[in-house]
C-alpha cells in the first residue's frame, strides 16, 4: 500500500511556484490545484469566462506538474466562502479570488432558493468528477450548504431536514461519484474535446477498454451535443438509452454517454 502526500500552496495563478513543491521522488506527489479551481469558477459557476476557456487551460493543466503527479481537483474549502453561493444567477461576490469575509458575522448568507445555484455547483463537481486527479469534497457542499469566509464557512454540517434542491444535488453527486468509480477512463484516461464554446463542453475520455463521452452545459438553455458515437448508447447520469451521434443536454445539465 502507497501513501501520497498532497501539499496546499495558496496560490491562484502561478502554476510554476505550485510546480516547484511537485516531485513524487523527493517532494509531495501533488498539490491542491488552486489554478484549476479559478478556472472551473470562472467558467461553470460564475459564468465569467467560456467554457472553451476552461477546456483550453485543462488541456495545458493535464501533464502540467508531471505525469506521475497527482493533483487534489475541489470547488470549494475552508479558506473560502461556500461555492454555492457562485453558482447564484447572480453571484454574492463578483470576484472568484474573493475570502468572503465580507459577510463572515454580519448578514451571513441564507440557502439559496433557486434550483439553478444547485445545478451549477453539480455541474462544477462533474469537472472534477469526470477527469484525473484526486477530487476533494468540502464537507457540506454536497447539500449547497450556504456561508460566508471564515469561520461561517464552517457552519455545523446539516444532517436533516433538506430541501429538494439539497436533495437533489446530494443524489446528482452521489450519481456522478458511481459514474467515476465504475469507469477508469473518468480517474485516468486520455482526454479528447469534440465540442468547446461558450456554454457547452463535449469530451471524450478512453483508456485501455474504457471509453467515456461528457457533455457539461452551464447554459440556461437547451444545446445539443454532436460527435458522439452514432449508435446504441446508455446516457449513465439518467440510465437511458439513446441513439445517435447528437443528444440534447439541459440547461445547467451534464450528460455522460457510454456506447453499449
């Protein structure tokens, strides 16, 4: 049994200082990728930035600190306000760097009422669900759990009584987290993009005997994702059949096709 040490150097932008900590031979195996979760923020929750923006920088991120390096992916922590609050049609802080300590003791956020925030937050994990690396859940995130910086960041977990929009955004997690595990092309396969543009991102990820199609849409309307295999597939976050190489994704929604 292997143990892998991940180290947390707080910084958004400079890839090359988080590099510098990376070598599984004599430094940690990998590093919390603060680069990566700017970007997944900019472009699926708070919708700065288009989703080929996101796609083009995975690309450069994938082999970024090394091959053998193994990267913690995550939405949200300790040092943060709740990403929830993000993913809100109109985001409770305009900037992605932002603490949030702004509103630490003082008008602490309530839940959102929208389902849309919700969405968003899942479509955020589906990133880092359905790529390589070692993707961290801050506790409560998987309900929407809502604060500010720290310490309401740290707010006492709910166990009970959630809404439908928690409900339904702990059992879209726990789908995605069942998706990953039953395919190793999702943990450590090769990534393709069919598809990048500024709401919808399609991608194939295969490996040895593994082949896997995703389609995230952080759009608020319907698109259509093409490219795929033309034909029996089974679309694995609803556990429908589907034909055909072009498949409707929802607004807010991510699909993730498997040929049969």
């Amino acid at each position: 049994q292997r143990f892998y040490m991940v180290g947390e150097t707080y910084d958004f932008g400079n890839r090359d200082y988080l590099k510098s900590f990376v070598d599984p031979g004599t430094k940690l195996d990998g590093q919390f990728d603060f680069p990566l979760r700017l970007k997944i923020v900019q472009s699926v929750l708070m919708r700065q930035k288009p989703m080929s923006d996101l796609s083009g920088f995975m690309d450069s991120n994938d082999t970024f600190y090394g091959a053998s390096a193994i990267m913690s992916t995550w939405v949200g922590n300790h040092d943060l306000g709740r990403a929830i609050h993000l993913g809100e049609d109109t985001p409770l802080w305009s900037d992605p760097y932002s603490d949030g300590k702004d509103r630490s003791w003082v008008s602490q956020p309530g839940l959102p009422s929208s389902k849309s925030a919700f969405e968003r937050l899942a479509n955020a994990f589906a990133v880092i669900f359905t790529n390589k690396g070692a993707p961290l859940v801050y506790y409560g995130d998987e309900i929407g759990l809502p604060g500010a910086g720290d310490p309401d960041n740290r707010r006492m977990m709910q166990w009970t009584g959630w809404t439908t929009n928690q409900t339904w955004l702990r059992d879209r997690i726990k789908t995605l987290l069942g998706i990953r595990a039953a395919h190793p092309a999702l943990r450590r396969g090769t990534r393709v993009t069919l598809t990048a543009s500024n709401d919808l991102w399609v991608f194939k990820m295969s490996t040895a005997g593994d082949e896997v199609f995703v389609a995230i849409n952080r759009g608020d309307s319907a698109q259509t994702a093409s490219g795929l295999p033309s034909g029996a597939m089974t679309e694995l976050v609803t556990g429908t059949s589907v034909t055909g190489a072009s498949q409707p994704v929802p607004a807010r929604e991510t699909r993730i096709f498997f040929a049969k």
